[in-house]
C-alpha cells in the first residue's frame, strides 16, 4: 500500500511517499480502508519532533473510511461499514489498523470527506465548549486562530451555547469568514492590539501559543481561565505561577482530546453530536483544499503558511 512517513524529524521535506505493507487487523482491531484523512497541527509537531516519537514516523491521526477486515474480539463494527476515527496515528496512509473501540460509524447524512474534516477538530471544539470551560448564555470568549478548521467550529459551538464571541485572525478574508460563521466581533490581529480590544474575557481558547500566550491572559476578568490547547507558533514558555495570581486569581490549563473522550460513553457523546450536528445543518464544516496524498509536503507547508482557512484532507 501506499503510505506517507516522515523520514526523520525537520521540515516537510523529510515526508516521503513509500510502499509499505498492507497490515492486518490483530484482537480488537480493525482494518480501514482510508477515503480521506484529515492534516492536522499534531502531524506537524511529530514531524517535526515536538510531540516524540522514533523516526520514521507514521503521520495522520484522523481519517474516514470503510471497514474491510476486523481481528479476533471486535464487536464495534463489522466488515463494509463507514467509519471516521480520530486519535490513532498512521491515517497517511491507504489503508490502516485502528484499534474497533475508536471508530465511529458515519451517518448517511454525512459523506466521507466531511467526516474526515469535522472529527478530531469537532471533538476538540466540543470539550473545549461543553467540558474545559462550559460555556453558557452571557459568557464571553476570545478564540485565537478562528478562521482555522477549530476555531471555525468553536466559533459555531460557542454561539449555539449563547456566548458573545471575539475571534482573531490574520487578514480581512478570513475575518468575513469568521464572522460570517456566527462571531460577534473579529480582531485582525496584523493591524490591531488584541489585548487592547479583547478585554473581560471569561475564557480565551488559545491554539498559537508562544507569540499570544502572555497577551491573552491580560484579555481575562479575575478568575477567568486561560485554555492553552495548542503550539502553531511554538511551545509556550515556563511561567511563574504567582503571574496568574498577579493578573487576578487566573486558572491555566493546558488539555488535550485524549483526557476528554477517556470512555466510550464520552467518545460517543462527542463524536455524536459533532456528526449529527453536520447531519442536521446546524454544524457547518469549511474544507479549504482536498490533496492527493502523495502531495502531502505540500499540506503540511499550507498548512504552516497560516495562509489556510478550515480544513486540509489527503485522499489515497
């Protein structure tokens, strides 16, 4: 089969497009024949060596696609059904074992593609929303990086609950953008102080990381809490504790979608609403490009670029 890795750890020129052998399914696993598989910053930090692992490295923790052999135990699903799964890397790929108790079966109302774009990004967005901070009617938030395939969705989450929205983003296309996905105000971060016009946040949902950490803790009211979930601009650096207590009594928490879909009960609160929210039409779900999966270098530049809106999917 075909397969994309990442030969070492550095640049996106390090990705190599290989044949490598077609797995087979052990006990409680299953074998995903991948339609799509979504590019999302994680490949990037294990390409490039933030997140460890041994080279080479498998990329791709999210795809859709149709079940062609299940192993020894496996009762989740069976042989020809459209599944869309998160969390289990080596979706880079034509095909792939994924452990049957992380797959998900896909509604009819829902295609391959737009599974493989909403799962990993829409779990985030809704533990984000409903656990990390839950949001209610009257709660105000700062969403970094909105007009990106998870803040398009916190954007939509964010306003379904009630809350008043302030995105940030990078120039005046992607403001319309993000305003047109529901946000009350947009912050084009290029020309304007965001701290300066963000200000009494009660939660500020941060995925840039190094160059807006410390701006966004002077956006919070005391006791506000600051959600760090992601590294695009690099690893937030130490902190002093005592800052938070200095800036009003602030909460930090750094969380990750693992500790948030920890039961299959919580797996499947999330996974369902996200897929029956597209099904319905109350979750929209903007696929910016669609990459042949030899082209894969290609999407991880893209998508370093910043220059990108929504999602980025590989198709075998």
């Amino acid at each position: 089969m075909k397969a994309v890795f990442a030969e070492k750890r550095g640049g996106a020129e390090n990705l190599k497009y290989v044949d490598l052998p077609k797995p087979s399914p052990g006990p409680g696993q299953a074998l995903v024949k991948i339609a799509a598989a979504g590019v999302n910053y994680i490949d990037v930090y294990f390409r490039i060596g933030l997140y460890t692992a041994d080279p080479p490295v498998l990329l791709g923790s999210e795809a859709s696609g149709t079940v062609e052999a299940v192993g020894p135990d496996v009762s989740q699903v069976r042989v020809g059904d459209r599944v869309v799964y998160a969390m289990s890397r080596g979706a880079y790929a034509e095909f792939a074992v994924v452990p049957a108790a992380q797959l998900v079966k896909i509604p009819t109302a829902v295609d391959f593609n737009t599974a493989a774009a909403a799962l990993l990004q829409g779990m985030t967005a809704h533990y984000l929303t409903h656990s990390t901070y839950p949001l209610k009617s009257g709660d105000s938030c700062l969403i970094h990086a909105a007009a990106g395939g998870t803040g398009l969705l916190l954007v939509q989450m964010a306003k379904a609950l009630g809350a008043r929205v302030i995105g940030t983003v990078g120039d005046e296309e992607k403001a319309k953008r993000v305003k047109d996905a529901g946000a009350d105000e947009v912050i084009i971060y290029t020309r304007e102080n965001f701290a300066e016009k963000a200000k009494g946040m009660h939660v500020v949902y941060d995925s840039i990381g190094k160059t807006t950490f410390t701006q966004s803790l002077d956006c919070l009211r005391p006791r506000g809490m600051m959600v760090s979930f992601g590294n695009a601009s690099g690893p937030v650096p130490e902190i002093a504790p005592l800052l938070l207590s200095q800036k009003g009594s602030l909460f930090l928490t750094r969380p990750t979608l693992v500790n948030y879909t920890s039961t299959p009960e919580e797996l499947a609160w999330r996974a369902g609403d996200v897929l029956d929210w597209i099904g319905q039409g109350k979750l929209k779900i903007h696929i910016h490009k669609i990459y042949k999966l030899a082209d894969a270098a290609d999407a991880h530049r893209d998508l370093e670029s910043r220059k990108t809106s929504g999602k980025l999917l590989l198709v075998p």
